[in-house]
C-alpha cells in the first residue's frame, strides 16, 4: 500500500469507518477503492478569475477567516437569556441552552483544523506571499 496520508490513518485506525463506510475496514475493501481513484484521471476546471489572483484572495478571505459570533455582537447574558445583534443590525435574544446549541454548531469536530491555518492562505509571512499571489500554484 502506497504510504500516503490516508493510508498512514488508515493503518493507525484513526479513520471512522462506519456506517455507509463500514466495508472499508477491510484492507483488501480500502485498497481496492485506492486503486480505483489512482487509475482515475482527475480534470480540475478552474477558470482565470476575472479581477486577478489578488481578488480570489479577497473572496476566500472572507469565508476562511470568520467566527460562528464576535465579541463585539454580544449585547447581554443572564440567567434567562443571551442577547445578541445579527448581522442584519437587529437584536435577538435566546434562552441559554438554545444559544449554546447554535454556537456550538460552528465549533470544529476533535482533530479538525481551520483551513486559514494551512496551505496558500496560512499567516506565516503576509508580505513575502504578497509578491507571489499572481504566480501559478503549481
């Protein structure tokens, strides 16, 4: 089996092989699916964007780098409620539980990881990426 990522999980037994999945716990089952996706020619389509590299920037900035609800929208807590002001300027107030529920909606499973972390868009030198935003990734 080729070393891969995948495989590396795989043989640690940190994948969740369940459900619709289930066969998969079979090596000879993974394997045969590995093969089948390397036999596969995969064709991206990716279109030149139209305002340049520096505005898919932008757009992915705003997706990859926000929070489930800032600081600054958090109007009141209390026993009975959280109050709190939605993106559209109004103010909405919800029992405790119901507001931890919504929350917690936006919190990452165990060994998830946030994409601004990694890859083209990680904060690891802003200006020396500045320069090669233009360049072809690959």
């Amino acid at each position: 089996m080729k070393r891969t990522p995948l495989t590396r999980e795989y043989t640690a037994g940190r994948l969740d092989l369940t459900g619709a999945c289930a066969e998969l716990a079979d090596p000879r089952a993974f394997v045969r699916l590995k093969q089948q996706l390397y036999r596969h020619d995969w064709v991206i389509y990716a279109k030149r964007p139209f305002a340049g590299a520096s505005q898919v920037f932008r757009y992915l900035g705003r997706y990859t780098h926000r929070v489930g609800l800032s600081n600054h929208r958090l109007l009141a807590a209390d026993a009975t409620g959280v109050r709190f002001a939605t993106k559209l300027g109004r103010s909405v107030c919800l029992p405790p539980d119901e507001f931890i529920r919504r929350f917690l909606l936006h919190v990452l499973p165990a060994r998830f990881v946030k994409i601004r972390h990694f890859g083209v868009l990680a904060y690891f030198a802003p200006k020396k990426r500045a320069g090669n935003k233009s360049r072809p990734l690959w």
